[in-house]
C-alpha cells in the first residue's frame, strides 16, 4: 500500500485505523528503550572469562616479564599494540593503547589540535578566527558534541552509498578554516556503509588548503561483522602513506562493543611523526593508562584472530535481531516510499529515513506509547535533522520479544505521523 498515491479520503479512512491500533498500544503500557547502542546483557556475559584472567600476584606479568600492576608504558603494553596494529593494519610502534574510551582519545585529540596545533600545522587552531569540521551526515552524535563542546563550526556532508560525497569533501577542503573532518569508515553510525576504495583513496589524496586539516577515522566497529562475508575497508595510513600525506589520519577504535563498553581498551594509531607527538602531550596527562585491563584483554584474546573468532558469537547474538528488524520494515513498508532503510553487513544500527517532515513526530509517538528511540535530528550536528527524516535504530540491546514490539511501535508510529503528513499538505 502506497500512502503517496492514495486519495485525500483513502489516507483519511487509513489514519483512522491507524489511530485505533494506536489506543490499542496505549492499553499495553510498554516501557521500551532504543535509544542507545548497546550491547545487550548476553554480549555482555560472553566476556565472563576474561575476569578471571587475572586472580593472583602471578598473573599480572606480562610474557615479557613487565609488572603491569605499577606505574609505566605511556603508550600501553606490545603485546596489546601488537595485537591492535594487526587488526587495524597499522605497525604496533604506531599504536597507542589507552583508557577505556576511544570517545576519549577523540576529545583529546582534538583539544591538543586546538591548544598544540598539529604536525606540520600552523599553531594552535584556538588562535585561527575560525575552525570548521566537515560532518558526514547522518553521524554519530557523540562527535558532533565534541565540536559543539569546542566551539567548532560543523558543516554537513551528505553520505553516499561509498562514503561521504567526496566532491563536496574536496570542494569543502578548499577552505582554510575546514580542519578536519568525522569519518566512521565501517559499518558507519547510523547508515552502517563501509567506505569504498575509491572514498579511502580520495580522502588520503585529499589537498586540503589549511596544512593543519586533519581526518577523525573512527574505525569504531572494524571486527563488528554479522556475517562472514564482512565489508573490507581499505587500509587508510597505507593509502596515506602512498599519496605521499602521511600526518593526515587519526586512527581510532575500541574494545568498548568487543567486551565491555566503558570498561574496554581504547586505540589511536597515525604516522610516526603524529604518534611522537601524541606520547609527548599525553605524558604529561598520565602516566599511563589502565594496563591491568589490558592485560586482562591480552590474556583473553591471545591474538587477533583470537579476537575475530570471539567477534563471531557477538554476531550470533545480534544477527536475529538484526532481521527481525530488517523483515518488519519490508513487510510494512514494502512497497510503500514513505519509508526507507539500509541492510547493513555489520556494526550497531539501521539507518531508518522517514517522509520528509516526519522524524521527530514518529519518535514523539512511539515515546507516547512508551518506545522511546534515539531522539530525532540526533544523528546530524547541532541536532538539527535539515529535512526531519532520519531515524537511528538501535537494535542491539533489547531483548527478541521486546525488539518485536518496539519496531511494530516504530512502523505504526511512522505509518500515522506519515499520513497526517500527507494528508496536512493535500
Ligand atoms: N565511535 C562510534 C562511531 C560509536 O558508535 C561509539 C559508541 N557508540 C564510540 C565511538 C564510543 O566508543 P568508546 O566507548 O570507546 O568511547
């Protein structure tokens, strides 16, 4: 059923029965929360035996014989920049491991840009009149926050199938004030696309008119496969490297949606020249970082394939809900434009676009019914969604048979809110 071609009196009769499903929700009282990406409380278990890794004295040694219970390493343990330098691709002398958030190691990043100034760069981006960074968008929230927090300008980039439109990056880049820009190159939050080649090779062949422009690579959900036919992404401080723009990426990750999110291990990795700069800064932050729990994921892991097998039961967990998720909107919205979605091959969310318009309003009444989802415009800077279209499904952390409920929610509320819309402009 197609609510774009249907008569002023065809969406009349269909909000009506849209409207008594809705009372009939009302009655059941729920009380959902999607509103996050979290794991749910069964990924959380997995991880069970990784806190018995350390009980003793003993057990706190690493192989080499470093007594990870006192002070040391800046930088963190080999073993765990080894272990992370495979899965990113990236040699283990250009790993910094730290804390328990990556969230973290991007504040700061961008703070010493601001305060310090980058390799290469012009000083202090405080003393310039104005910082840009350039958003894809829809993004991840908690970025935007970060400039917003900063007082940086954010600039919207539209995202394509492979990446954030590249023309526009290059076009944007021609301006000295545009310093850096967000990228959650796999499984990206909310559309969960994995940048193609040709995007990887564009941004690291980027000229970009301020030498201080840097590029935020949030590989946040790298081992974060459904399937085995996992997107691969290309190895960008290679493609870097090769363009001859080696300073130009900083490479995060963490181990928050692997084991435990806030109690995981965080990773930047970049060039040699950015790594030196990032240990001189960041030892006068710390002396170190939590190298207990590193070593607690070290023992666990054992090594990076180690680390993808254990990927795999995280995948069965969230594979099913991931479909339900998928096979309600298609069998609702099917053949209806009202409503569109990716499939997404990995990562924490399904990307939800509704009629233009509508976004804020479907989440307002799911919220009425007592759904509450991530808040509409969220996924875009400053929170403004500029055609109130996106929705950010969170699957991960409700249970299959609340899932079930959230998404019917979701799909009635896209329906009403929809067709009130059209019916207010016919
Ligand atoms: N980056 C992205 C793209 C995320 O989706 C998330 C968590 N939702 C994070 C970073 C946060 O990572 P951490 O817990 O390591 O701070």
């Amino acid at each position: 059923m197609n609510y774009l071609s249907m008569s002023g009196e065809e969406l009349k009769e269909e909000r009506e029965k849209l409207l008594s499903q809705f009372e009939k929700y009302k009655k059941k009282e729920l009380k959902l929360d999607m509103s996050r990406g979290k794991p749910c409380v069964e990924q959380l278990d997995i991880s069970e035996d990784m806190l018995k890794t350390i009980s003793c004295n003993e057990d706190c040694f690493t192989k080499k014989g470093f007594d990870c219970r006192n002070y040391g390493l800046v930088d963190g343990l080999d073993s765990a920049k080894e272990l992370f330098g495979e899965i990113l691709g990236i040699a283990a002398g250009q790993i910094i491991v730290g804390g328990n958030s990556s969230l973290n190691l991007m504040y700061d990043a961008v703070t010493r840009c601001l305060l310090y100034g980058v390799v290469g760069g012009t000083g202090p981006w405080i003393k310039a009149d104005s910082v840009k960074f350039l958003c894809p968008v829809p993004g991840y929230d908690r970025h935007f926050g970060i400039c917003q927090s900063l007082g940086i300008e954010m600039v919207n980039v539209p995202m394509t199938k492979d990446g954030p439109d590249m023309d526009i990056v290059e076009e944007l880049v021609k301006d000295k004030a545009v310093k850096g820009i967000w990228c959650v190159p796999k499984y990206s939050n909310p559309d969960g696309i994995t940048y193609s080649d040709e995007t990887v090779r564009r941004f690291a062949n980027l000229k970009p008119a301020s030498p201080d422009f840097r590029i935020f690579w949030d590989n946040a959900y790298c081992v974060h496969d459904l399937n085995d036919d996992g997107d691969v992404l290309l190895n960008i401080l290679d493609e870097c490297e090769k363009a001859k723009n080696p300073n130009l990426p900083f490479v995060f990750t963490s181990t928050s949606k692997i084991t435990y999110p806030g109690s995981g291990v965080s990773v930047v990795g970049a060039s040699k020249e950015n790594i030196a700069q990032i240990k001189s800064i960041m030892q006068m932050q710390t002396i170190g970082h939590d190298k207990m729990n590193m070593l607690r994921h070290m023992k666990y892991f054992g090594s990076a394939d180690g680390m993808k097998t254990y990927m795999k039961k995280h995948a069965e967990i969230l594979r099913p809900k991931f479909e339900l998720v998928l096979n309600e909107l298609e069998k609702e919205f099917k053949d209806n434009e009202i409503a569109q979605w990716k499939s997404p091959k990995g990562g924490y969310f399904i990307s939800f676009n509704v009629l233009s318009g509508c976004a804020k309003k479907t989440v307002q009444l799911a919220k009425d019914l007592g759904v509450v989802l991530t808040e509409a415009g969220a996924t875009f800077p400053y929170k403004i969604d500029p055609n109130d279209t996106n929705i950010r499904i969170a699957p991960t952390f409700p249970p299959v048979s609340e899932l079930k409920s959230a998404i019917e929610v979701l799909c009635l509320c896209t329906k009403l809110s929809c067709t009130e819309k059209l019916l207010e402009i016919s």
